[in-house]
C-alpha cells in the first residue's frame, strides 16, 4: 500500500493534492504536448504500426465532444493533434 508509513494526515494531503492535479488535466495537458513535439521531431513516424494506433486513440478519446475526460480546452487542443497526424498519415508521412 502507498500509504502506508505516511500519518493520515500526510495521506489525506497527498490524496487531496493529487485529486486537485489529476482533475485539473495536467497529466492530459503533457500527454497532448508530448505527442504533438514527438510527431514535430519525427519520433512519431519511427513508432510502430500499433503504438501509433494507440496514441491516435488516445487522443481520439481526449477530443471526444461527448467526454467528460478533459475540459473543453484540452478536447479542443487534442483534436488539433489528432487531425494534423491523421492527414500527415493519408498523404504518406507515416
């Protein structure tokens, strides 16, 4: 258990603080990031078949409109990425 060792007042802080960034979509913010500077750098591209499917979906799922996974903001940004490497795909980059 992670907890354990910790009082539960240090517990309850670390939970509280981690509930606060986990809703406020940093996690989600840095995934959309991170993969819209590894299609920029070409990483992307040298990903497999599979592992590209895998982030396209994720981002697929973050721009979902009828997702309450990610703020507005974030679905909006996420479709961005999404379609830029989906169209960088039709036309053969990857």
């Amino acid at each position: 258990m992670i907890s354990r060792g910790l009082t539960e007042g240090t517990s309850k802080k670390v939970l509280h603080r981690l509930n606060r960034i986990v809703r406020g979509g940093v996690f989600y913010k840095l995934e959309i990031e991170w993969l819209d500077d590894c299609r920029k750098s070409d990483v992307f591209r040298n990903l497999s078949h599979q592992e590209q499917n895998e982030y396209m979906d994720t981002l697929y799922q973050f721009a979902n409109p009828n997702s309450d996974l990610v703020k507005q903001d974030l679905k909006e940004r996420a479709a961005e990425v999404y379609k830029v490497i989906k169209n960088q795909a039709k036309y053969g980059y990857y």
